[in-house]
C-alpha cells in the first residue's frame, strides 16, 4: 500500500469517471449553508456529460429533500436525481400494510409515513419500531432512549433505521442521528434493520437511476462515490465495488487537520480500505 495523498480539485480524478454518486450532509451543504464550490463542481461534472446521483442517508423522501436543498441554495442543475433512505424506508413500510409502528423522530420527518397504511401506536401495541432520529437532537442523546429500548427488545420488535449515520454537522457542531439510537439497540440485544449507506439497496437504486439516464447498464469501475465519512462512504463504496473520494471537511475533519498526506499505516488505522484519494473540500 502506498501513502494516500489529497487532490486539490474534483477534475483531477474524473477522467475515467461516467457516474457520480456523492453524499450530501458534510459534501454539499453542512446543515445551515450550502457549499457553493461544491455545487459547481458537481453542475460543472454534468455540463461536460457526467451523471450525478446524489444518495443520503435522510430519512425523508427525495422531493422532501430536494424541497430542504433549494431553501439551502443547491440548484436542481446540480444533480441528476437523489436517492434516500427515507425513500427505502417507506418502500418498507408500503410493503407490510396495515403493520402498527411507534415512530421515533422529530416531527419535520413526518412523511416517513404519511399516506401510508401504517397506523401509529405506543410502543405496547407497535409491531415494529420506525426511528428516522431523536426527538429533540439539539439536547437528547442515545442515552436518553436506553428505557424504550429495553422495553422493545422484551417485545422482540424490529427498529427500522431510517438513516444510518452516527453523527451529521450541523454548523459548527455534529448531532446524534437515528444510527446511533439504533447502534446502541443492537448493542443491548435488539434487532436493528438499516436503509441508506453503507447498505447495498441505496447503490443498487442509485445504479438503476444512472443507467436509466444512460439508456445502458454502466461499469462500476466508471463509477465514482464522494463522501464524508469512514463508516458510511467508504465503507459503503467498498462493499459495492467502486471507488470512493474522501471528503476531510466533515465529520472527521479534526482527524486530518495538517495532515498532508497519510502514510500507509495510518491509511489503514483511519480507513481499513483506502479511497481513491482525499480532498478537503469538494471544488471543480
């Protein structure tokens, strides 16, 4: 293995690349703002006749996402499509009709279940658990659910996670998401089912969009995956066979700070499987 190094900009690792699949929280908007050069670079990708499939671990569907990112200043022109695991979690939920779920989150994730047939009910009566988040992320932690969830794991009832991340940025400062409530459910004996990154379903859907827009099937080794994180973003482009650029700006971002460039030891102590390459923020 040789030492990792960072490119400075997206065209440096493109030329071979048809299709793009890039994270959104912590590449192209941080919560509040959203990164302009990002956005260019990804438009400037589909101006030369890339593809960009944006896939997130947002546990709503994709024209709820698509509304939060024009209010945060990202152009419909910077992708192609989105793909979301609020998106599979309701493929799910359509599929087990009439189920009763005790859903966990905040209120802004609502259309996880609306216009479904899934009745909500308290936790005794549920036949499985819906979690797209806290209740109140800015102030609650995982902890706070360890009673519930004990008592879920005495009924045996399944957590269905909308969004498998740990931790996104929000600003300045990283909040806990509905990964980590169900992390700590697997951890006390429950079983816990995950839509989103690093599962294969959201890169399968992902696949089908890009080869729908190319009218043909494309190669993996065309296919390009940009994001921020080890847990979600590598991990997930390995376990799908495609390369993965490393963003350094997100939720690792005090692990990299100064760093030139990795040597070989270190790429496998942060990473296991290296990305294709680091960059600290995505620019054209």
């Amino acid at each position: 293995m040789t030492s990792l190094h960072f490119v400075e900009r997206l065209r440096d690792v493109v030329g071979d690349v048809d299709v793009v699949l890039s994270d959104v929280w912590g590449v192209v908007h941080n919560g509040l703002e959203s990164f302009p050069e990002a956005c260019e670079a990804l438009h400037t990708f589909r101006q030369q006749g890339g593809t960009v499939i944006l896939i997130t671990n947002a546990p709503r569907p994709a024209d709820s996402v698509q509304r939060q990112l024009r209010k945060l200043g990202v152009a419909d022109e910077t992708y192609d499509a989105i793909v979301s695991s609020g998106d599979l979690t309701r493929h799910f939920v359509a599929e087990h009709p009439g189920k009763k779920i005790h859903w966990v989150g905040p209120e802004r994730d609502s259309s996880i279940h609306r216009g479904l047939d899934a009745p909500l009910t308290p936790l005794e009566q549920a036949d499985y658990i819906i979690c797209t988040g806290l209740f109140d992320d800015e102030t609650e932690t995982p902890e706070d659910y360890r009673s519930m969830l004990l008592k879920a794991r005495e009924r045996k009832l399944s957590l269905i996670c909308a969004n498998p991340d740990i931790v996104v940025e929000r600003g300045d400062r990283l909040i806990y998401c509905a990964g980590a409530i169900a992390e700590l459910y697997r951890e006390l004996g429950g079983e816990a089912i995950f839509y989103g990154k690093p599962h294969q379903p959201i890169y399968e859907r992902a696949m089908q969009l890009a080869a729908e827009r190319a009218g043909h099937p494309v190669e993996l080794n065309r296919v390009l995956a940009i994001g921020d994180s080890v847990r979600t973003d590598i991990a997930g482009a390995k376990g799908f066979g495609i390369d993965c650029l490393f963003v350094t700006r997100g939720i690792h971002s005090e692990e990299f700070e100064g760093v030139d460039q990795l040597d070989p030891a270190s790429v496998t102590e942060l990473f296991g499987h290296p990305p294709k390459a680091l960059i600290r923020e995505l620019r054209w």
